[in-house]
C-alpha cells in the first residue's frame, strides 16, 4: 500500500457567513491509498474554530508513512484502531486516512460501501440547502435563486427573527436553524417560540459546545427540538447529549471518519437521540463518504458541493430537490479529478 498527500483549495461561490466567521476559501487535504491498481480518497480541511491546519494534518500523515505503507489490515475499522493511537489529536487527519481506507476496501471488494454495511438506498433523507447570514434582502435573494425542499439557515445575529419573517414570506417550505453558537439559553427559549411559528423544525447548536448545564434549561423549555454540532465532537460527547438536546448532528472530521461515526450513531439510537450528519466545507470525496451513512439517518446536511465554485472529484450528485443520486463507483464511489 502506497500514501500519497495531494493539497488543494476549494473556493465557495459567494463569502459564507456564519455567527463567528465569514470565509470563502478552504484549503483541503487528500489522502490517497493506492494498493494493487485501487485508489481509495479521503479528505479534511483546514478549519480556524478547532485550530486545524493542513499542514499540521500533512506533517503528521508523512510521519506515519512507512508504518501505514506496511500496514495490512482486513477491515477499515480494524486499520482506524491500528492508527488511532498515533492520531489521538488529530481527529480531521484519521477522517481523511479512514475514509481513504473504507474507499479502498470497498473498490477491492467489489461493492459499495452501504452495500458492504448491508443498508439499502430506501426512504433517505433528502439534503438542506444552506443560506448564510447577510441582510434579510440578501438572503431572500440567495433562496429564491435556488428551487429547494428545505433550507437550512444560519442566524446569530441581532436581526434573527427579522431575516426569518423576511424568508418565510418568500416561501412556505421548512426551515431549519443553526445558530453556530451564536445564542443565550433565554434568547433561544423565546426565539424557539416565534421560529416554531415561521415554520422551523429544529434549531441547531445555539449555545457554545461545552454548555452542558446551560443547555439542560433549553431542553426543557425549547419550544422546538434541538440538535447538538459543537457540543458533540467525538464518541465520548454522545452520552452527554441526553436530557440535554433531541438529537445529535455528526461529522466526519470532527469525530474521525466513518468508523467511529457508525458507533456514535448505534450510541444515539440506543440512548433515544435522533441523528443527523453534517458537512463543512468539503467536496465531492468528503460528501461521498457522508452519503454513505444516508439510510442510517433522521436529516442530513450535506449541500457544501452546491456551494463552492469547483470541485476536486467526482462521486454523489445531489439533484435540486435534495435527493441523491449514488454514483455506479465502488467504495464511496470517488474519482480525483485531474
């Protein structure tokens, strides 16, 4: 087995705004394992709120070389615990080498990876389309030039429920809320109110990620579910979300690839919490992985290839419903662009 490291950057179509952060460019890292004529992908990107960089993420992958290229593991899972302890701390570096693995695996086996996971393509769920925050007009603008079943939107700001009313009279499809942080525990009890309203279904991460206590108030009160992000990093955050959120929202480089987000979805759904998973900014190898999980789940966020200007590969096209269309690739079904 080879390890090969590509860098590139993905540019997103107009400047992305969030409660803390506006960007429009990320870098992003491919891992590539080649192995008997396969190339299995993977990917992570830089990210500045949990101080990853691609060359930290580069450096640590190239020091790991010769014991990944001498590496023969059955399984994907069997290779992510092999690795995790070197990568403990680098969470987006095992994502990219684990779903680079699982690619791999499944395009010597022949399959694709729901197939390999004995999952069928039935009743998916169907993706968001992500608006960023700007001014109400703006925002109004962005919507009406896409045709979506839902929308998710980013509010934190002090013209929240301004932005929402100026939405929802341009259309009547559901909403969904992430305020990315961006909220007090009686801010989102009185918003959740008048969103309910507007026609929201959930609001995700409104208080910042450690806020366990705090957050307890708004399970209780919350006039609409709430969904946990930054409050449910990795597998040990699962169990905490009780009492505390309705479900949990995933990510992959977050939590380390798709192996351990298959246990932390087996977690949740023991412990009664709904599931969703996410993306960043990601493009189609990081949302062919995601797709992968898409019969396991309640919602799924997964539109960042609708969003940036150009994408590195090939995999799951995403039709202007929402739906999405599995490619005949095996693995994750990826190819890397040239």
């Amino acid at each position: 087995m080879k390890l090969h490291l590509h860098r590139f950057q993905l540019e997103t179509k107009t400047p992305f705004k969030l409660s803390r952060v506006t960007y429009n460019v990320r870098e992003l890292l491919v891992v590539e394992l080649q192995e008997n004529g396969f190339s299995g992908f993977g990917e992570a990107s830089d990210h500045s709120f949990y101080e990853v960089k691609i060359e930290e993420m580069w450096e640590v992958l190239e020091s790991l070389k010769p014991i990944i290229e001498t590496n023969k593991f059955d399984t994907p899972e069997e290779f992510w615990k092999k690795m995790n302890p070197y990568l403990k701390g680098h969470s987006f570096a095992q994502c990219a080498l684990d779903v680079a693995a699982h690619d791999l695996f499944g395009k010597k086996m022949g399959k694709p990876l729901y197939e390999l996971w004995n999952l069928k393509l039935e009743n998916l769920p169907i993706t968001d389309y992500t608006i960023g925050i700007d001014t109400p007009e703006k925002m109004v603008q962005k919507m009406q030039a896409t045709s979506w079943s839902v929308y998710k939107i980013k509010l934190g700001v002090p013209q929240d429920l301004e932005i929402m009313k100026a939405l929802r009279a341009a259309t009547d499809v559901p909403f969904r809320i992430d305020a990315n942080c961006g909220w007090t525990v009686e801010e989102t009890i009185e918003k959740s109110i008048e969103l309910k309203k507007l026609g929201v279904e959930f609001i995700e991460q409104p208080l910042r990620g450690g806020e366990f206590d705090e957050m307890k108030r708004v399970y209780e009160k919350s006039a609409l579910p709430i969904f946990a992000d930054e409050s449910c990093v990795s597998e040990s955050d699962v169990a905490k979300c009780v009492d505390r959120f309705h479900g949990i929202n995933i990510k992959l480089m977050k939590c380390g690839g798709l192996t351990p987000a298959r246990r932390m979805i087996a977690e949740a759904r023991q412990l009664g919490l709904q599931v969703m998973a996410g993306c960043m900014m990601e493009s189609s190898i990081g949302i062919s992985a995601v797709a992968q999980l898409l019969p396991l789940l309640d919602y799924i966020d997964m539109d960042s290839i609708l969003l940036i200007k150009k994408d590195i590969a090939e995999g799951v096209k995403i039709l202007e419903n929402g739906e999405v269309v599995f490619p005949k690739e095996n693995g994750i079904g990826v190819k890397l662009l040239s």
